[in-house]
C-alpha cells in the first residue's frame, strides 16, 4: 500500500495543474445539477419497502382513502361576519384553482367518519323511529289526559328540530361547521392529488397560501391550514430548512475550529475549497442516482461534511509535523501522505463498506442512507487526498515551521492519568447499561420533524379548543364478511382497545341474512312511512319520497352483493378492493387512548395482535409497519456492518483480538451515547436508532488512526491525537448543527451522534490508547527478549 501511495502523491503532484482544474470542473457541474435537482421528500409513506405486497396494500388505502388528500381550512374571526358568506367566497375561490377538487360537504358520510362525527350505537336510528312510533300506538283513555298530548308534542318537537337540523344543511350550510361562540369555521377541501405528492403539495399550499392572504385583507379575517396535506407541506419545508440551515452552520463551526487548530488562514483556504469540492460532487452524485433526500437521509449533508473533513485533518497535521521536523519540502508532503494513506484508507474502507452493507436492508430509507453516505465518504476522501497535497506543494512558499501547541503535550499527558482511564471505563459501562434500557424500551411515539409552533399544530389546537374535540383517527380494521367484521368489532370492545366504531354493522345488523329478512326490513320501512305526525313531517321536509325509493330498492335486493352494491355507491368509506383484487368490508374504529402519545401506538397495535389476525389499515397501521421494519432492518444492517467492519479490522491489524477490542468498545460507546441521552429525556425512536450501525461505520476511526501512529513511535501519536482532537470537533460540529433545527427529530439525532463522538473521543485516548501502548510496549520486549535468547544460543 506505501507503494501505491509513492506512485499517487508523485503522479498528482507531478500533474497537479490538470488534476485541479478537472477537480474544479467536476465539482461546480455535479455543484449546479445538486443545487438544480436534488428535492427533500419527508413523506414518511415513502420510507414503506416498495418491493413488499404488505406495505403496496397499505400505501394503496392511504392513497385511496380519507387522510390522502385533505386539506383542513379554519377561518377565525367571524363574530361580525355572514359564515354563508364568507364559506361561499371561500369555496369559490379554492374550487377555481387546479388545486382544489372540491369543498367537502359535512353531510357526506365520508366526511363525517374522518371527523368522528358518525359513530353511531347499534340500533340507534331503529330505537329512535320505534319510541317515536310507540307513541302513537297508545290509546288515550280521555281527551283530557294531557300527560299524552304533552309527550306526543315533546317528541315531535325533537324530532322536528332534527329534521330541520339536517334540512337547513343545504346549500352552503352543508359545507363548514361553525363553533358554538360562532366565531370558527372550518372547511374541508380535497386535493386533486395525494398528499404523497410532494412536488404537488408543494405548489398547492404555497398558491393557495397567497390566495389566503388576499381574502384575510379582503375580509377582515384570519384563514390557517392544518390536516394531513398541509402537515405533509410544512415538514417539507421545515426539513428543507433544516438541510440548509445545518449546513451553514457546520461549514461556519468547522472554518473557527481550522483557523483555531492551525492558525493558519492559508490552510483555512485549502480546507475550505476542499469542503465545497466534494461537497458538490457528493451532492451531485447523490442527486444523480437518488433525485430525491427522504426524513432518514436529510442530514447526510452535515453528516458528510462532518466525517469528510476528519481526512483533511490527517493529512493536514502530518503535513503540518513534517514541516516542523523535517522542513518545508516537496518531500516532507510525500511522506506525510504516505504515513497517513494507509490508516486513513482502511478508515475509509471500513466506514464505506459500513454503510454499503445497508444496501441489503429491506428498508429503501436505510438503503439511501447507506448508499450516499458510502458514496459521500469516498468523495471526501478523494477529494482532500488530492487537493491538500498539491495545495501545500503549489503554496509552499507561503508555509512556515510552527512549535507543537502546548495543549497538544498536555492532551498527552493528561490521557495517561490513571483515575481518568478507570472513570471513563466506569462511566462508560454504566451509561452503555442504562443505553440498553432505552433501546429495550424503544418508542414508537416519534417527534415531530415540524417545530410545536407550527401553523399545523397551532390550527389543530384551535379547532379542538372551538369544538371540544374532534376526532382524528384514521384506524380501520377489514373483512370479508359481516359477521368476521362484528367478531373483530367485539372482540376490540371487550379488550377496552376501542370506544366507538362506524360500518354497514351500524345500519344493518345481520347484512348476510339480507334475503331472509328482505320482508321485515320492507315492512318496517313501509310503516315508518305510514307513521302518523311521522308521515306528516317527513312529507313537510321533503323526506317522504326517500322512503318510497328506499322501499323500491329493498324490493329489488335478492343477495348480500346487490345491498353491498348499492351501499357503496353511496358510502364508499365501508368498502375496500386491496391490490389482489379482493373485498373487504370495513369498520372506522376510534381507539380507547391517545394513540400519538406515550408509546400507545406500540400498546395498540401489540395488543390487536394478541386477539388473532385482524386487517388494520390507515396512516397510522402504516406508520407502524414502517417503524417496526426500521427497526428490523437496523437491527439487521447491525449484525451486517459488525461482520464487514470485523473482516476489514481482521485484515488490517491480522489479530481476532485487537478486531474485537476495537469493535467492543466502539458498541460499548454508542450505547453509552444512548444513556446518557436517555438521561437528558431523549428517548430512543427510529431515528435516533439508526445511530447503531452508523457509529460502528464512523465510530472505529480514532481507534485505528491510534493504534497504526503507535507504529511510529511517540511523535506519531501525538500529532494523531492533534489529528483525532481536530477530527472529533469538526464532526461534532457538524452533528450538533441538528440542534439548531427546528424539527425536533434532527435535534434529538445531532445530540446522540454527539454524545457518542466525544464519548469515542474520550473512550479512544483514556482507554484504548493506553491498553494499546502497554501492549506494544509488552510485545516489544518480549520480541527483544526473545531475539536476545537466540544470539545468546548462537553465542
């Protein structure tokens, strides 16, 4: 390998004028495609495996069903306005866009069922109509008992107000809903695409975002969005932020920590176009092959420019030692590039092939990251192993000797101290166990990639203070028959797990009996509208007449298919076709618990599985599927990433043992990283699971940059311990960027991968560093002593 690095840094150097105008050339084209096309996806249906009939069926419902394509308008302010009138302009304005299909009318059972409005108990209407009926049926034993006048107009004068209750829902009425204080309303309107559209609901928020701001001037009021398609807009954008704005701060904390390190602006210069040159290429690449970043890959950027520049600190400090001791040369490059090309290489390899191992996951969210990161890692290391050299010789002039920094011998010093090597061993041990605790208690409850102060949240919270509560489960269990779908109803209500529940079951009680009891249902309806003042009221309202087509159409039933038929021709909510082709009817359900918080997710649908094979769908059975295959998958991509970076740890040093120590302890603190966060409050979610196999990929660097300097003596470690230092911070720099996001997700990932960089920092020199000089200190004269015993032989 030293042979092969001679060859590159003398051909590079040799050649270094074409090299970095090709270098310029390639990372301002793939810089313009990054900027041009790379999009931020943080449609979290995306992450589904695309490859699994499972996740296709549940994509397929949330595309086809009630959450896909909402966008919930609140317009607050209207004490002193007409709501007929401002629903009416409001509905004309949305509907003339080529955004908006249509206003969504509350009396649309669809519609009803998303809200939790329609959520009826068994034999409710039947109940109704029979109290209503019986009334008539007494017989008054005189004119003048007015106890049986009274209660016939009393009911009457209910039955009246609810008549015209849904009367008066016409027209624009049957639009909004307007708040108790008559100063909310609230109307629905669908998208003329789903949510999962990202480039669609980009456009169509931000359009009708500016019609909004029109009409609140025009009208004296205040419109807000919430629901899932504005949700959907706002992490977009809020992750898009965070992209950049992490960036930006990444690049500026590593620019103070190079001009604090080296002191050098000159250097500063060369790392800082190193930066934006494979920065460029890597995000090119990326664009390239992915089009698109999605809420796992997101902060690759800063990930990359925080792993990336660790090579620049390498060979920068070697440079920078060779100059100090052997003088500014041509040649003291040389050997500096061939004294770090070996570590840094097999630093590389591990990390790269770390991450290529992720391309096995089943999980395409995993499979992006390790795929651009691998790709990123490569970049990066090309990039400064190139630039840095032919910088430093082409600026040679310009460089000169400096002292060793006093911090740096202190560093050393310090490390061997014998009480901080027993504290970190302690320390470390005790944080990885409660690490296991927060692991073994994984919450499925994620926070939110958008901040609370969002215009989501903030209209949700308004339309549950104006309204009481409404309800917004999209759960929704499937059968093929009535009778599995009342078994799996029961069955939920008898474990406590639901409250309320809405399907054909709700109208008629023994659907497969249908042709049976054709007869009674027609008799029943027949005297409903035959009912004394029943008759007369329904007459009055226009309503007569639906009874005598609904007597019609139950003349016409003969089997099960033709009332389902008809049924879903009017309340396709009910009905459900999966991607085989096959049937099902279904049952929205509203879950006993908050199912957003405290883990309930995970209590929920663990405890539906315990009652036997019942079909969920919805956003939220998604949601689930998606966090229990990350997590299978990481789990996986772990065990994958520990054999390759075992294999390549096994080829570098040749010893099983020394492999072991250094991926035991890298595992030892990422799982310290793990407790300490768990001690902050910071649970263990998918996100920051993610953490396992990435710190075994990035985690064993500082341990074999380590043990390769002890090769050469004390002088090596030292400027490798510079060298680690200058890494560490960078990186940490880079990850603890994600603190200054506003999604929360980013935040509480920046913090654990910055917990375990200085917990690998601290583990490396007051742990390994140590037991690893011993060792070859150990090895060393056993080697003397045993070369000493053959010429004593010889002698």
């Amino acid at each position: 390998m030293e042979r092969f690095a001679k060859w590159y840094i003398e051909t590079i150097l040799n050649k270094q004028k074409q090299v970095i105008i090709t270098l310029f050339i390639i990372s301002v084209s793939l810089g313009l495609y990054a900027v041009l096309g790379l999009r931020i996806n943080a449609d979290i249906t995306g992450l589904a495996p695309k490859e699994d009939p499972r996740f296709q069926d549940l994509v397929k419902y949330t595309s086809e069903k009630l959450t896909s394509n909402t966008l919930i308008v609140a317009v607050d302010g209207l004490k002193e306005h007409n709501p007929d009138d401002v629903a009416q302009k409001l509905k004309d304005l949305f509907e003339k866009t080529s955004y908006i299909n249509q206003a969504k009318p509350f009396d649309n059972p669809e519609t009803l069922v998303k809200y939790g409005l329609l959520s009826l108990g068994e034999g409710t209407i039947s109940d109704t109509v029979r109290y209503y009926r019986s009334l008539t049926n007494v017989e008054p034993k005189t004119l003048v008992d007015f106890r049986f006048w009274r209660n016939i107009g009393s009911a009457l004068y209910d039955l009246n107000n609810y008549i015209e209750n849904i009367v008066q829902k016409s027209g624009i009425k049957k639009y909004y809903l307007i708040s108790p204080d008559k100063e909310l309303l609230v109307m629905n309107f669908s998208m003329t695409k789903p949510m999962s559209d990202v480039k669609f609901v980009t456009g169509a928020i931000q359009e009708l975002k500016k019609l909004s701001k029109n009409f609140e001037a025009q009208n004296k009021v205040k419109v807000y969005f919430t629901g899932g398609v504005m949700s959907t807009y706002e992490a977009n954008v809020q992750a898009s932020k965070d992209f950049t704005l992490t960036t930006f701060i990444s690049l500026g904390a590593i620019v103070a920590i190079i001009i604090i390190g080296f002191g050098n602006l000159l250097e500063l210069l060369i790392l800082s176009t190193g930066l934006l040159m494979a920065m460029g290429i890597a995000l090119g690449l990326i664009a390239l092959f992915l089009k698109e970043l999605n809420i796992v890959t997101t902060f690759v950027n800063a990930m990359l420019l925080g792993m990336g520049i660790d090579y620049a600190m390498y060979i920068v400090t070697r440079i920078q030692e060779r100059f100090n001791i052997e003088g500014i040369s041509r040649q003291s490059i040389i050997a500096a590039f061939i004294e770090n090309f070996r570590p840094s290489f097999i630093s590389m390899i591990t990390t790269a092939l770390a991450f290529l191992g992720m391309l096995l996951s089943p999980s395409d969210a995993i499979k992006q990251m390790g795929f651009s990161i691998a790709l990123g890692v490569v970049v990066y290391f090309f990039v400064f192993s190139t630039l840095v050299p032919i910088a430093h010789d082409r600026f040679i002039s310009k460089f000169k000797g400096r002292q060793r920094e006093t911090y740096v011998r202190i560093v050393d010093i310090i490390r061997k101290n014998r009480i901080l090597m027993v504290s970190t061993m302690v320390l470390t041990v005790i944080l990885a166990a409660i690490g296991v605790f927060s692991i073994l208690n994984f919450s499925y409850t994620t926070s939110s990639l958008i901040p609370k102060k969002s215009e989501t949240n903030i209209t949700s919270e308004l339309i549950a203070k104006k309204f009481g509560s409404i309800a917004s489960s999209d759960i929704a269990i499937a059968e093929e028959t009535s009778e599995k779908l009342h078994s799996a109803i029961q069955k939920l209500k008898d474990a406590g797990l639901i409250t309320s529940d809405f399907s054909i079951l709700t109208f008629i009680q023994n659907p497969e009996k249908i042709a049976e009891e054709k007869s009674n249902i027609y008799v029943q309806v027949l005297e409903i509208t035959n009912t004394p003042f029943l008759e007369i009221l329904f007459r009055k309202y226009g309503l007569y007449e639906s009874f005598v087509s609904t007597v019609d159409v139950i003349k016409n039933i003969t089997t099960t298919e033709d009332l389902f038929k008809l049924m879903e021709k009017d309340i396709p909510s009910l009905f459900y076709q999966d991607i085989q082709g096959k049937k099902y009817l279904l049952a929205h359900i509203t879950p006993a618990m908050d199912i957003w918080s405290n883990n309930n997710i995970k209590k929920f649908f663990e405890s539906v599985k315990v009652l036997g094979d019942i079909r969920v769908y919805g956003y939220t059975a998604l949601f689930y599927g998606i966090i229990e295959e990350l997590l299978r998958s990481t789990v996986w991509v772990f065990g994958i990433v520990f054999l390759i970076e075992f294999i390549v740890l096994y080829i570098d040093f040749r010893s099983t043992l020394k492999a072991s120590r250094i991926l035991t302890l890298t595992i030892l603190n990422t799982l310290a990283a793990f407790g300490i966060s768990y001690l902050m409050g910071i649970k263990t979610t998918f996100i920051t699971f993610i953490v396992l196999p990435i710190f075994l990929g990035i985690g064993v660097d500082s341990f074999v940059e380590l043990d390769h300097s002890i090769r050469y003596g004390k002088e090596s470690v030292i400027k490798t311990e510079k060298a680690i230092i200058m890494s560490v911070l960078t990186t940490v720099a880079s990850f603890g960027s994600f603190i200054f996001a506003q999604g929360q997700l980013l935040r509480e990932f920046g913090f654990v991968t910055s917990a375990g960089l200085i917990g690998a920092l601290l583990i490396s020199f007051f742990w390994y560093l140590n037991s690893a000089e011993k060792s070859y200190q150990k090895a060393a004269r056993s080697k003397l002593s045993t070369s000493n015993d053959e010429q004593g032989d010889k002698q």
